[in-house]
C-alpha cells in the first residue's frame, strides 16, 4: 500500500504526477487550511508533509503521529521547529544549490533597482512627470567599483560575490561563521569582522539564515554603524534585520535605502511604513520565484521525500543525525545515499 503524504503547494502537474506514482496524497492550497477537518484527519494519518511557506510547530508535529519525513521546497527552514522533528526522529529535507543563482539575481536586482532607484523613477515616468530631461533630483548612485559588504557568504553570498566582483567590479568584503579561503583567492573578497564591514560598505547584502544567532542580527546600533550614503538589501529572512529599527534608521536618514524581498511579518501588512518609502524597493519575497527554479525545488523536494520514505538517505538532509540514530536503532534501514 502506497505511503500517505500531505502536500500543502500547488505543484506544477509533472511534480505532481512523480508524486502520485510514489504516495497516496492528500493536496491543499497551503497552510490557511490548516485547521480544516479534512485537513487534520489527512495530517493524522500522513507519513509525509511536502510544502512551503508557513509555520511548522510542535503543535503541528504533534498532530502528525505517523510522519517520518518533511521536504520543505525551499533552502530555509526557520519556519519549521526541527528540535521538535528531532526529538521524534523525523527526517527534515531542504533544496539547496538550485535555488541559489536566482536567489543571487534577486539580490543582485534589489542591489541594482534601489541604487539607481528604478521602481521609484519608474512609477515617476507612469505618472505623467517626464515633461523635461531628468536632472539631479533623479540622479541614483553608481553601483560598479563600489564596497559591497555580504553578511552570510554561503551559496547564495557567493553567488552574489562573483556577480559584485566579476560582474560589476565590486570590492567584495564579507563576513560568515568561518572564513573563505577559495572566494578570497578567487574574487579578492576580505573577510571582516561585522561592525567593521558596516562601517567600509556602499552596499550591505545579508544572506545568512534566519537563526536563534542571527535574529536581529542587523539591528539599530548595526544600522548606525553604516556609511548614511549606504543601502541594505535583504534578501535572507525578515527577522535577520530587526525592521522597526530599519524604518526608524530610513525614517532618520541615517542609512540610505533598502533593497527588501523579505519581511519580518509576510505578507507585509499594506500599511507598512516601508511601502510609502520612495527610497525601499520592497518585492514579495521572490528570491527564488522563476519558473524554471521553483520547477527544480519542487523536484528536489518531491524526491527528497521518495528517498525518505523509501528508507534512503535523501540528498539534501537537514538532521542527518536522525538517520544515523534510526540505523544503529534498526541495522536493516538502508544509509545507502540516494543515486541522484
Ligand atoms: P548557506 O549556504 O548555508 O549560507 C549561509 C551563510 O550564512 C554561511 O556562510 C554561514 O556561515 C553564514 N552564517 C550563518 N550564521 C551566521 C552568523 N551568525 N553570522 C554570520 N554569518 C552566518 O545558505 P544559502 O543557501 O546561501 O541560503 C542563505 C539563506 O537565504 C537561507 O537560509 C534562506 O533563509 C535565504 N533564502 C531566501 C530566499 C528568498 O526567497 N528571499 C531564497 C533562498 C534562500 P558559514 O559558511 O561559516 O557556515
């Protein structure tokens, strides 16, 4: 008998067809209908959750008593409690690298947009302003040959730093938990610590999780450490920067704009201060969102879940530690890694 899963995404159609060859599975339009019964009675039963978006609690395990194994479709995994799948021995799988080019265009693309203030000069032309050529009321910054500093050079931070260095002639000035040896040889990227990269940087790109460290990581006294000609993109998760500081430190002038795909609260209430700023580029968390990308992170994740419940080491495992526990439990449980 095929294994029940729950899948809280719309997929798009070939996902969903690898899916049904593989599981028995029970389809909502994501979490909004968490607390509907039929919902309740297929994640009671389901072995498997496959989705996006959305807090996954202990509440919610707890209502989960068969699941052996979550695939989130996304490299992020902050809105999900993995002490509490940890503590019940349920495996955790993510898409990393497949997320991360676009993810770097995005970041790049707030980089570029709040420098030369396209959505602003853009919205400016729609409203019937262009009667004469721009002048310096217009007038953005240049972008290459400028510092850009990354908070989190992991792949993503990477990414970005060869777009910066390669692309654009960026000095590249970075900070993470340990250093990077290869991207300093590479693209000449110098390791700083935090404050110190605030204070050298036109641009500041944070690319670190969202963790119980990095939680407001960048906040008042971070922002004011930060040239006043200076713009912060966003591209990680919401709460890394704490935004009542960050409209306070825009509302003062203190930093120049920002460049945000990421919210501490999402969707951002329409009343937030930040949407009535001409100088914040403010996108609906897309980093990741093009086709061909969110193609390859449903796939990932639909087969990070086949492996799971198949009993093989899915290719991206969030707790590994949970599959080692379970086969000195139970020897007979493949740790073959996937062949993918
Ligand atoms: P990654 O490869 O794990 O990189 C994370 C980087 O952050 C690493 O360099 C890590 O340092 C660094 N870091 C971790 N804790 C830190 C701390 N306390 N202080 C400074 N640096 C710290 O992850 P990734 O694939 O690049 O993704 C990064 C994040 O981007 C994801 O976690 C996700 O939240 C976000 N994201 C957002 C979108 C979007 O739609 N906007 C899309 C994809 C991802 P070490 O290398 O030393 O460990």
């Amino acid at each position: 008998m095929k294994k029940l899963i729950l899948l809280y995404k719309v997929v798009q159609p070939d996902v969903l067809a690898l899916l049904k060859e593989h599981f028995e599975v029970a389809e909502f339009d994501g979490l909004a209908a968490a607390t509907r019964p039929d919902f309740l009675a297929a994640l009671a039963r389901a072995q498997g959750l496959i989705g996006m978006y959305g807090r996954i609690d202990a509440g919610f395990i707890a209502a989960a008593p068969r699941l052996q194994a979550v695939s989130t479709v996304s490299v992020g995994y902050d809105a999900i409690d993995l002490a509490a799948l940890n503590a019940r021995g349920i495996l955790l799988c993510n898409t990393p690298d497949v997320l991360t080019e676009t993810t770097a265009d995005t970041a790049f693309l707030l980089l570029l947009g709040v420098a030369r203030r396209v959505a602003e000069l853009a919205q400016w032309l729609k409203d019937g302003h262009w009667q004469r050529p721009v002048g310096a009321a217009q007038y953005g910054v240049d972008v290459h040959g400028k510092t850009l500093g990354i908070v989190g050079m992991g792949r993503i931070g990477g990414a970005v730093a060869r777009r910066a260095a390669l692309g654009f002639g960026m000095r590249v000035l970075y900070t993470a938990r340990s250093p990077k040896p290869q991207l300093e040889q590479e693209l000449g990227a110098q390791w700083r610590e935090l404050d110190a990269l605030l204070g050298e940087s036109d641009f500041v790109c944070v690319l670190a999780p969202l963790t119980a460290q990095t939680r407001h990581l960048i906040g008042a006294e971070q922002l004011a450490r930060m040239k006043p000609e200076a713009f912060l993109i966003n591209a990680a998760r919401g709460a890394v920067v704490d935004e009542r500081a960050l409209i306070d430190a825009l509302q003062r002038r203190r930093i120049a704009g920002a460049g945000l795909d990421v919210f501490e609260q999402e969707p951002l209430p329409p009343q937030s201060p930040l949407l009535a700023m001409p100088n914040v580029l403010a996108l609906p968390h897309v980093g990741s969102a093009t086709r061909e990308t969110r193609h390859a992170m449903e796939l990932c994740a639909a087969h990070n879940l086949i492996d799971a419940l198949a009993g093989r080491r899915p290719r991206y495992l969030v707790n590994p530690q949970v599959l080692e526990a379970a086969a000195t439990a139970s020897p007979t449980r493949s740790e073959t890694p996937s062949p993918r």
